[in-house]
C-alpha cells in the first residue's frame, strides 16, 4: 500500500532537503569532527557504541536546524557548532535509550546498539552523550541556549514515559497522542531550531519564530514517519512495514481507523493492539481497516496543516537562502511518503 | 564476620553525621520540597517512581555537602538549595539506570523501581530526573556549577560503562578499580562539594579544597561500602552480605584477596567470579579467604588513607563549625564498619 501525495499545484519538482545540506556543508563538517572528537573515550565501548549508531546515515536534520537557524541572523561565532552538535548527542542519546526501552532490534536497517552491546552499555552511553552535550552547551556560555535544551531534555523524557502510560490503550485520543509526540519528538525539533537564533543574539519575535517552525515541522515529521510505518517500504526506512503495529504502538493511522470503525473493527484493534495478536494476517487486516478509512491520507493530511503552521511562522523573515531553505525541508518532510 | 575498626586514640565517642544534619536542616527542608515539586509532572508515572527512590531513605548525604559547603562561605541566595536538589536528583537518577544495568531486585531493602514500573519506566524517569536537575541548574545562573556539574554527569556515565567492560574480569587492578570508583562515584561527591563555594561566589582555592574533600570522601565512601558487602548485616544495609559476590562485581576486598592467593586461591576466584559459580557455599569459601588475606581489614586501611587526604584538603580553612561537621563525616563514612 502506498499514498500518493498530489504535489502542489504550480511545482514542478519535488522538495529536497539538498539547499539546506548546501547552505550548511561546512560548518557540518565541523560538526562531524566535533561529534567524533567528543564521542571520544578511553573506555573503549564508548565510541564503539557511539559510531554505531552516529555513523549509520541519519539525516542530521535537527543540527543542520541549528546551524541554518544561526547562519541566517549573521551568526559568525562557532558557538552553533557547538550547540548543533548537542542537539545531535541528545538525538543519539534519546535513540539509544528508546531501543532499549521499545526493545527493538533493528534501527534503520543495521542491529540496534542493545543488540550488539546490550541494555546496559546502550543506557550507559546514552547518559554520557547527554553529559557531554551539557558540557558543551556549557562552553558556549549561552544560559539562554542551555534553558531551552535543559528543558527539552526534561520534556522529551516526560514524553516517553507519557507514551509508556498510554501504550495498548485503544482508546489514547488524538489529544493525547499530539501530547506524545509533541514532547517525545516536537519539542527537540524546536529547541534545535531555536538555539539558532538565541546564539546569534537574536530578540524575542526571531526565536518564537524558529521555535514554531521547529516545533510544527517536527509533529509533521513524526506523523509522516507514523504513515510510513504502514505504507512504506522497508529497504527506504530501515524498518519493515508494520513494525509499530507488531509493537502494539497507537499512532495516528490506527487512532483514526479505530474511531472512524464499526464495533467490529474496534474489536479487531483491540485485539491486535491491546491484546498483542500481530500476526502477519491481523496486519494485513489493519492495513485493509487503515485503507478503508482513510487512516494513511488523513495522517498526511494533519501533517500538511502542521507544515503550514511552520510556514507561516517563517513568513515574517526577511527573504534569504536559508529561510527558502528552511522551507523546502518542511515540503521534503512531508513528501517522503510517495 | 565483622570488622572491629580501632578508634583513634583520644576519641571517646563514635563519628556522626549528625552535626552536619543540624547545620543543613532549614535548608534541607527547602530541598526536600524542591525534590517532591521537581519531581512533579502531570504523567503520573514520573512521581510515582521518583517518589518510590526518593522516599526511600536515602541518607542525603551528597545534598547536605553542597549546602554545608555553601553556607561555610556564607552564601545567602538560594542557589544552593537549587544546585542540592540537581545534586539529589543527578544520584537518583544515577540509581535509576544503575539498577537496570545491573538487573538489581532490591535496593536500600526495598523492590527496585525497575521491578515494579519496570526497567522502561526506570531509564526515561531517571532521563526526566537529569533534565530537570539541568533545569535547575541554569535556573541559579552559575556557569561554573553548570560546567562542574555537566562534568561530573559525563565522567559518572563513563565510569558505569568502564566498570561494565572491567565486570567479571578477575585481571582488574587496584588501580583500574580506582579509576572506574573515582568515576562513578567520587565524581559526584567532588562535584556536590565544589559548587558550594561555586555559588557563593568563592576563589579558587577554595573551590580546589572543597573539590578534593568531596573526591576523596567519596572513595572513602565507596570503599567502605564495598568492604560491608562482605562484612556488613543485611538489615541494616538494605540488602545482603554477599550481593556484590552473586553479581560477580569485582571490589577491593576480592581485588586484594586474588592478587595475594595462591594459584588455588586464584582458581576459585575465577570460578566464582568470571563463571558465576555464586553459591552459598563459594560465598563462604569467598568470605574466607577474604578474611584469610585480610581483605577487609586493608580496604578499610585504603578507605582511611583517602579520608586522611580529605582532611588534609580542609584543613587549611579556618575553623567553623562546618568545617568541623564536613571533617566529622570523614570519620563517619570510614566508623560505619562496625
């Protein structure tokens, strides 16, 4: 099953996150060095369980957020560097935790860190990551910088232990679903776009401004990723179709389908989801349920109204590079699913 | 067994931590409402686990450093109280994740937070624990306690996975022990002392005292409690004699015991250790050849060594009765062996 997603009328070419990987090429690259340098350890696993999972080809959207986000107040410090490599720790340091506590096995198609090191090392390392991601914010010396992602730090674990305690429940509304993700994945987007500006020195309208568009493009983003789930294609994600609904995840296609069910159907899901019976047949079942009421085209669908709240708290900026290039990120997001 | 620790000569009464209760009783009060506000949240899983570890009668012992190690220098905010909390909050969560990484079922005589929540709940409240000890953290203002602290949250990590990748090896040095004690648990201590002078806005010569204090304090600590799991009584540790054998944890009454074995001697510890042959009867073969090689006796000779270096960091400050309180808990860490 897939969707396909009518393009805007008037474009002629699909989005691309290429302008913003151009606009931000070197000072990634000093990223780079930054994260090898600071995943560094003499206790060996460190950076063994570090690489494997820095190195395995994440887009590095959040730093490339920051970096742009700084670059396009006039930021000529390296105090971006800094930050945009944090945000990429807290990233890691969220991945490694979330394995562990999801069990899952395979993370864009290579071995989970806990499979190859175990539980212990992949929550040890984790915690050093997010050290040595205050470390460096510290040196920044950016209290302002460092509120922001403290706080995100709080609310993206807030956020998991939420999505803990709705877990299996088939009745989690989408209220309470947007809470999850808006703490779990949202909130880092946002800090990660916010930060920008905060080091440049920027006032208080530039930062509402990034941490808006942050934080819309990141519910955009992880919804996509939720249609994905149940219509994409294993070799492009990493994943294998259906995995959230092997792990009895309530995402948005499922709260959809459910609610917009017959008494039958929700039976069906609570069986599934609730009750943990996620044959291949039953997902195959859910992917007829998700077809039949729209639960794939209405999750892209919500997504597009986040991405346009993210426009428009851009709009006010003065036309540059990066502010295109922030832009297009937003329609690239959301045109994954094809 | 038991190990009778000769007091030092002209000493009549035993070594308390109560005079450093007295002095940091208000102010622990505040701290303690700070925990249970903190460790709030709206997911009402989050102060159900925090609440199991902190309620949990803990002596406190990190927190009070920090606000005795304020007041001495006479600060007057309340900074303190801010930076004893994050202290507070940077051990339970320590403790969170510890616990998980080593599958423990009890701690302080109570079932784990792992083996009621489960070790998900365990590791993301214990990341919700960290972030807002960051939140508070930034909230005093103090960049130098800020780059302390941050320090100390990397170094701990570092020094969990080290002792992962020593566990079970029966090749472990003193000094690798050390190294991986200093780390995990002095750290802390170190960090919990320095930031009073810190916030108090104190030179450097003081923040190095208090800094090398807390390390050393910290090792005393540490050695002291690993010389119990061998001598100590189950009541009143909160878990029983021998629990560091049966997790096959290599400590510095075994260290000592296996270097100074005979080649019999050292068979039986690499079965029992490196193969996991924990029986009860190996625990008293165990415990033996621990009192045979004075095990015992000579870690809590290392623990006295290193709490003699911490009253020497003292003591060039002038006389208080915190100083006298802070020198007071030296003697009480290393008297609790009786």
């Amino acid at each position: 099953m897939g969707v396909v997603i009518p393009l805007e009328e008037g474009k002629n070419k699909q989005a691309s996150v290429k302008p913003l990987v151009d606009l931000t090429r070197l000072d990634m690259d000093r990223v780079n060095q930054l994260i090898l340098s600071k995943a560094g350890s003499d206790v060996q696993m460190i950076p063994e369980v570090a690489n494997h999972l820095i190195s395995s080809g994440g887009k590095r959207l959040r730093p490339m957020l920051t970096l742009a986000a700084a670059q396009m107040f006039g930021y000529e410090g390296d105090g971006h560097i800094k930050l945009a490599t944090s945000v990429e720790f807290m990233h890691t340091a969220t991945l490694l935790h979330d394995d562990v506590v999801d069990e899952s096995d395979l993370r864009r198609g290579k071995s989970t860190a806990r499979m190859i090191w175990g539980n212990q090392a992949s929550v040890l390392v984790g915690d050093f990551l997010l050290g040595q991601a205050f470390k460096m914010m510290v040196e920044t010396g950016s209290m302002d910088a460092l509120d922001v992602l403290a706080s995100a730090a709080a609310v993206i674990a807030e956020g998991e232990v939420l999505q803990l305690s709705v877990a299996k429940n088939m009745e989690t509304t989408e209220d309470d679903y947007l809470s999850v993700i808006r703490a779990k994945t949202a909130a880092l987007f946002a800090a990660a776009a916010e930060v920008g500006p905060i080091i440049a020195g920027n006032d208080k309208s530039a930062r509402s401004a990034l941490r808006s568009y942050g934080m819309n493009l990141g519910l955009a983003f992880q919804l996509v990723d939720d249609a994905l789930d149940y219509g994409g294609k294993a070799a492009d994600l990493g994943k294998n179709v259906g995995d959230d609904f092997r792990e009895g995840k309530i995402t948005l296609p499922v709260i959809l389908s459910y609610r917009r069910g017959t008494p039958e159907d929700r039976a069906f899901w609570k069986t599934a989801i609730e009750d943990g019976q996620s044959s291949d047949e039953n997902l195959q079942q859910a992917l007829a349920l998700i077809g039949k009421y729209n639960g794939l085209a209405d999750t892209i669908a919500r997504a597009k109204h986040y991405g346009a709240i993210a426009r428009d708290a851009l709009s006010p900026l003065p036309a540059s590079a990066h502010k295109a290039a922030l832009m297009e990120v937003i329609d690239f997001c959301i045109e994954r699913v094809n």
